[in-house]
C-alpha cells in the first residue's frame, strides 16, 4: 500500500476516533453529571485534541506538516482552565499568560500554513518576542495597569495575522476572517472578564469557539493540501509523465558544488515546465589541470580545484540569466559534470540583448573569476578554461541531448585551441555521415564485396617489373573514393580492420601464387598502416598461409606508415622484429625522415622504404618539395636501401624522380590498379611484351 492511501486509511480510523471522543466528552452526557462546567470544557477539549493530534500524526510523512501548533495550543488553554477552576493567587497573571500565548500560537499556525511564501522563521521571532515583551511588561505593572497591556498586545497580534494573510498570494476567505473574528473576540473576553464586564460563561463559551475555529481552519487546510497532492498524482499520470518533485540538494564532497545528476535534473524541470523560454548550456574546464594531478597527486590537487570552483560560484551566485542547481535560499549556478567538467545554463528569454553576446559575456565573467595564480604550499597554477556551448533548438528539448551537444562542443575547443567554440550541426550530419560509412563497410566485409587492386611496382629505367602493392578500392554509398589513410581509419573505427587485415593477407599470397606460377618471382607488399593491426596472433596467421600456398614468406613485404612507427614504438617494434624472424620483409611507407624511422633504417630493420612523389607536380609548392625529396633520396641511397616512389602519376613527376637518381616506381603513369581477376591475363600480357621487346 503506498503512503497515501494508507494515510486515507488511517485519516478514516482517527475520524471515527473523533466522533466516539467528542460524544462521550459532550457536557451534554448524563453519565457524568457532577462535573462543573470547567471540568465538562476539560474533557471536551482533550477529547477534541487528541484525535485531530493523531491524523496530523498520520499526515506528517506525506504532507510535511507539524502537530506543535495544535498540541500547544490545547495545553495552553488546559492550563488557563486549570488556573479558572484550581489556582487563587496568581490566577490573573496566569489567565493573561495562557491568553497571550494561545494568541500567538494562533497567529504563528496561520503563518505555517501559507507554506513556502513566507520566511516562518522571521514571524516566529517577531511574535516570539511581541509575547516575552508582553509578559515582561505584565509582570512589572499593577492588574489594572496590565489591561489596557492587554488590548495593545491584541492589536498587535491581530495586526501582525491580518499582514500574513492580506499579503499571501491566496485570497483572503471568509473561514480565515471568521477564525480571526472568534479569536479576537475570545481575546477582548478575556479583558471584560477581567473588568467584571462580562461572565465566565460566556468567556468559556468564547475560547472553545476560538479553539474549534483554529483547529477547523488548520484542519481544513491540510485537507486542501492533500486535496492538491492527489491532483498533481492524477495529472502526472494521465500525462504518463513522473511527477516531479524538489528532493534535497546533492553536493559534490570535492568542489562542494551540486552533482552532474542535481544539475540534469534541474535542467529537466526547467525544459519541461518553461517551454516558451530558450536555454544555453555551457560545459567548461579548466585546459591545464592534468598536470596538476601528475605534480600534487590527486588529494593535494583536490585543494586547488575546490578553490576554483568557489571562485566560480562566488562570480556568477547572483546572476539572474542562470539557472539555479540549489534552494533558492542558497543559490548555487554552477553544477560539476564527470571529471573536470563544469556547466553553467543560461536562460536566454531574460535578456533582451542577443544571444552570443550574452553567452560569451558569461563566459568572459567565468575566465575573469579564475584567479591569476591559485596557490597550494609552493606551488601556483594559472588556471586556462576553454568553453563549449550549445543551444536548444526545437529538436531539443531533452536536457541529456543538450549537455551532450555542449560537451561535444567543448571537445572541438581543445582539439582546435580555441577559447570558446558552439556545437556545429554541420559536425553532427558529418557523424551521421561517418557511421553511415561504417555501416556500409561493415555490410560490404561481410558480403566481401570490397575491390583489390594490385598496383605494379616497375623500374622507370628498364622497365622491369619490381613488385606489386595491393590495394583496396571501396566506395560508399555516394560513390566516394577514399584514400589509404581515409580507408583505415573507417575501418578502423568500425572494427573491421582486423578482418580486413586477414584478408588482404590471403589475397596477397593468392598474386604471389599466381606471379610464381608464371615465373615473376617478385614480392607482393600490403600496407599496414593503421596502430589496430599490429596484433600479436597477426604473425601466426601469416606464417599459416605461407605453408597453406607453398610461397615462401621472404616474397611478402609489410608497410607500415611512419605515424605508427611514432605512435606505438614498442608495440611496432616488438612487430617488427617477430616479422623479421620469420624473414617478412619491412618497408616505412610515407617516409618524411623522422628520426623514429631513420633509427629503424640505420639499425638495417628496414628492406625499403617508400616515399611519396606526388606533390612534386604541384607549380607552387614543387620548388619547396623537390630539395626535400632529393634529400631523402639521397640519405636512404647512401643506407643502400632500395626505394619505391609512390604517386608517379604523369610524366612530369616520373622525370623529375629519375633526374634524383630514383628508379623503382608506383603510380598511374606507370600502371593504373589491376583487379585480381585479372592479374594472370595481365601478367601473360606483361611477360609477352617485355619478351618482344
């Protein structure tokens, strides 16, 4: 059973409970009939009290509610019916202590129930201290000093109860007005009581009115609030959305700023109940903060970050345009993301000026928030932030899409260095565009319907043939031709390059079967040119089908390109020398003269090494590249490694190459791919003309 009906069930027994007490307290009851009237007061009052104590009791853990009021109230007229009925010294300075705090409790369970629109705290200490004023002054005076006391304090309750409800958001009702009535009413009693003005029947009469209408009031008002709660439970679920609720602020222990979970659930809120208004997230991080941790380790950095972020928080606490992560007692506007990530969201509708003015001018506050230097023992850090920013759009309004939008944008901020950078939806389509690619390979493995191409390695002199390179030829959807590194790093990404490696390997032996059976004993390189195919089983796999075809692996040459020479030298390395043992010949493709790779030449780990010609044909920037070339041609020459040019694709560039004193040549001017289909009828061809020749 869930708390609310179980609270129904219980609200119904105290009902019951009401009913049975109120009867046999009745005065009207003739099993009791030498009680006095006091007494009969007595017994109606607790018989009143006690059930309505035990709903509130009930209803505390669903509506929040307090009992202090109600429960002190009935002590205090018990006590000032006890004083009537048993005390003769000091029976009217009592009479007016119980009045005076019967009325201040009334007015302070009144102030309790315009729930949040009031600061309780600021009334309670004001009719606190109007009652210790009273009774301090009651004390020092003579009794009929102490009367006219008496109506000032009256008025000035009843002054202070008519301010709580004629400025509450709610409208002023009768039942409100006619509760306050009796209750000053009971109060001025009291003072013609005391000047022998009026009978003590009549003022009993008057304080049970006075209590009946505060309970009924207090009563009435919990049941409207419940009457609310099942009203929001009905809209939430005829909605089928959940009902939103305000749980306690969860602070990071580190930064003592609200959680990445306080913060999107706030941003959730705010999309969903402020439609018409616009929103800015914007995720920062402070660039330089890595090597914090390296230097101090993560506990003595910990010290650092708290300090910027209290600098943040103290810039930005009373910025209007920015949501509010806390209570609004304690405005917080700055929430920790995962890591060193922090957001701000700006709600763009409260300004008049445009967007990216305000965006970035918040963003400029931020920055100038950072102090110069933060300190930690003898160590100082200028902090650099870098922003991402993005902005809902009608698409979005989810709070997770917007954040991850920011943080992507602030992604493209550290890649390109710069400061501040907005979520490009141009970038968005292209990652579409991308996994759309993957896709397509994907399938196309699978279905192995990729096109090899075998690229002749000839020399430019003699023209003989040297070797053949394999090559893959896919297109996408569009029909978009990829180059080698291009291709990789789809492949790559889609994980398939492994299965890819596996069956260039295969194809590569099939050419060299195929070369062998017609007596071009000429090796056959692939390219290797991506960090994810250097696997350990990736040896064993070449070794296997060596002795599957019966070619000896001393005819197989492994590219691998410079960039994973630089990126992964032990694991390039430990590659190299496993290919070695097997005696696998290696070549540097797209050989720049690094000094990683020149250490693999001079330590003679290299059998070749290719180098990419196809700039020299450019007008402007030949004069630049050619004096390169040269030079890498000359050192590898001087190594006595053999060369392969690579991008020999016009006459031009084929010159240019033999005047550097290159020979062996790769490109469109010296053959264009061949499809493995084809590669016998082009060898027969090959061998037919070179031996007419």
């Amino acid at each position: 059973m869930n708390p609310i009906k179980n609270g129904l069930a219980r609200l119904s027994l105290a009902l019951l409970l009401v009913f049975s007490n109120v009867a046999f307290a009745s005065p009207m009851n003739d099993v009791l009939p030498h009680y006095n009237l006091i007494e009969f007061n007595i017994a109606f009052i607790l018989g009143l009290s006690l059930p309505v104590l035990v709903i509130i009791g009930f209803l505390q853990p669903i509506l929040a509610v307090s009992w202090r009021y109600p429960a002190l109230m009935t002590l205090t007229l018990l006590a000032q019916f006890y004083a009537l009925l048993y005390l003769q010294q000091f029976q009217t300075m009592t009479v007016l202590a119980t009045a005076a705090t019967f009325l201040s409790l009334a007015c302070l369970w009144l102030v309790e129930q315009q729930g949040e629109q009031f600061s309780q705290s600021r009334f309670n200490w004001l009719v606190a201290g109007a009652l210790l004023l009273f009774i301090s002054l009651a004390l020092g005076v003579k009794n009929y000093d102490v009367y006219p006391l008496w109506l000032g304090y009256i008025a000035a309750i009843t002054a202070i109860a008519g301010f709580v409800q004629f400025s509450a958001k709610n409208d002023a009702n009768i039942r409100v007005l006619l509760t306050w009535g009796v209750t000053a009413s009971y109060s001025f009693a009291v003072y013609l009581w005391l000047n022998v003005e009026l009978n003590l029947l009549s003022m009993l009469i008057l304080a049970v009115l006075s209590y009946i209408a505060n309970l009924l009031t207090g009563c009435w008002a919990m049941v409207q609030r419940l009457v609310d709660k099942f009203a929001q439970i009905k809209l939430a679920v005829n909605s089928s959305e959940p009902l939103v609720t305000q749980p306690d602020t969860v602070f990071d222990p580190i930064t003592n700023l609200p959680t990445y979970q306080q913060g999107l659930a706030q941003l959730t809120h705010a999309l969903r109940n402020q439609q018409d208004d616009q929103f800015v997230a914007i995720v920062f991080k402070p660039l330089n903060f890595e090597q914090v941790n390296k230097i101090l380790g993560h506990q003595n950095s910990d010290i650092l970050l708290l300090q910027l972020a209290y600098s943040l928080q103290k810039k930005v606490s009373d910025n209007p345009l920015l949501l509010n992560f806390a209570s609004m007692a304690a405005p917080v506007k700055v929430c920790r993301l995962q890591g060193l990530d922090f957001l701000v969201v700006v709600n763009a509708s409260l300004s008049n000026h445009p967007i990216n003015s305000v965006v970035e001018d918040i963003c400029q506050q931020l920055n100038k928030s950072v102090p110069q230097a933060v300190s930690f023992k003898s160590f100082s850090l200028s902090f650099e932030l870098a922003f991402g920013i993005a902005l809902q759009t009608e698409k979005i309004r989810s709070s997770e899409a917007l954040l991850a939008q920011a943080s992507d944008a602030l992604l493209e901020a550290e890649r390109s260095h710069q400061q501040i950078c907005y979520f490009d939806q141009q970038a968005s389509l292209y990652t579409q565009q991308q996994l759309a690619k993957m896709e397509k390979l994907k399938q196309d493995v699978k279905a192995e319907k990729l096109n090899w191409l075998a690229y002749p390695q000839v020399s430019l002199s003699d023209g003989k043939l040297s070797g053949v390179e394999l090559a893959i030829d896919w297109r996408d959807n569009e029909g978009t031709v990829f180059s080698s590194k291009e291709f990789h790093q789809i492949a790559e990404f889609s994980g398939e390059i492994h299965r890819i490696s596996r069956q260039l390997v295969q194809h590569a032996f099939s050419v060299l079967k195929a070369m062998h059976d017609q007596g071009a004993e000429q090796k056959v390189a692939i390219n290797l040119s991506s960090s994810a195919l250097l696997e350990p089983d990736l040896a064993d796999f070449i070794e296997q089908q060596s002795l599957a075809v019966g070619v000896d692996m001393q005819f197989l040459t492994i590219e691998i390109s410079e960039q994973v020479l630089l990126g992964a030298p032990f694991r390039a390395r430990m590659m190299i020398d496993q290919l070695r043992v097997l005696g696998i010949n290696i070549a540097i493709d797209d050989f720049s003269g690094s000094y990683e790779a020149l250490r693999y030449l001079r330590r003679a780990s290299i059998q070749q090494v290719n180098i990419e010609c196809s700039q020299l044909d450019i007008s402007d920037g030949a004069q630049y590249e050619k004096p390169i070339v040269n030079a890498l041609i000359n050192v590898i020459r001087q190594m006595n490694i053999p060369i392969v040019a690579t991008g020999i694709n016009n006459q031009e560039i084929a010159k240019s190459y033999l005047l550097m004193g290159g020979n062996v040549a790769q490109g469109k001017a010296v053959q264009s791919g061949i499809h493995l289909a084809e590669i016998n009828n082009w060898l027969t061809a090959w061998q037919a003309r070179k031996e007419s020749v």
